[in-house]
C-alpha cells in the first residue's frame, strides 16, 4: 500500500511540475513530464480535458505541430466539465486558429 501511495504521490508530483512548466513556457520541460503520462490520465472513457490542455500547450510550445493537432483532434471530442475546463479549452482553440492563420500567411508567401 506504501509503495503504491508513493507511486501515486510521484506521478502527482510530475503533473503538478508539468503544469508549471506550461505556465512557465518551459515548453520542453512539460512536455518531457506530460507525454509520457498520457495513457495514465487521459482514456477516451475517462477524458481528463485538463491534462489534454496542458499537453496540447506543451507540443505548440515546442513547435510539435503534428502532435498538437493529433492532441487538439482528440480534445474537440470532450465537452469541457466546468468553466475551468472551458477556459482552458478556449487558450487551445486559440492556439490552434494561430497555428491555422501563421500556416495560410506562409503558404500565400509561397
């Protein structure tokens, strides 16, 4: 039980530094800790749209475009729970409307 607790505590410990990290802008950092912990905490019939949020800011961050839309896809499947939820939801769409708007103004450029 001890040892199970510890584990919990650690993977607690390492989301909370993710978190941090976004908030931070150290993008790299959070994605390191996140990534990794995705199958954990995010499962299509136990959606975490927090924790899909943070790793979506994560991979934008570190310029992983491809990971970013896989993970922007997966989170426009889930209703957000609560205005917390939403709020994070919404710096994500953002994101994602620069992405789209920097990739049009470099194709027009072409």
């Amino acid at each position: 039980m001890a040892e199970q607790n510890k584990a919990l505590k650690s993977m607690a410990d390492r989301v909370v530094k993710g978190y941090k990290a976004v908030h931070s802008k150290d993008f790299e950092e959070a994605k390191e800790l996140l990534e990794p912990l995705k199958p954990l905490l995010h499962q299509d019939d136990k959606p975490n749209v927090t924790f899909l949020v943070h790793l979506a800011m994560a991979q934008i961050g570190t310029a992983k475009v491809e990971d970013f839309l896989a993970t922007y896809e997966e989170l426009q499947q889930y209703e957000p729970k609560n205005e917390e939820e939403a709020k994070l939801k919404s710096r994500v769409d953002e994101a994602f409307e620069e992405l789209m708007k920097t990739m049009a103004e470099e194709k027009a450029d072409e």
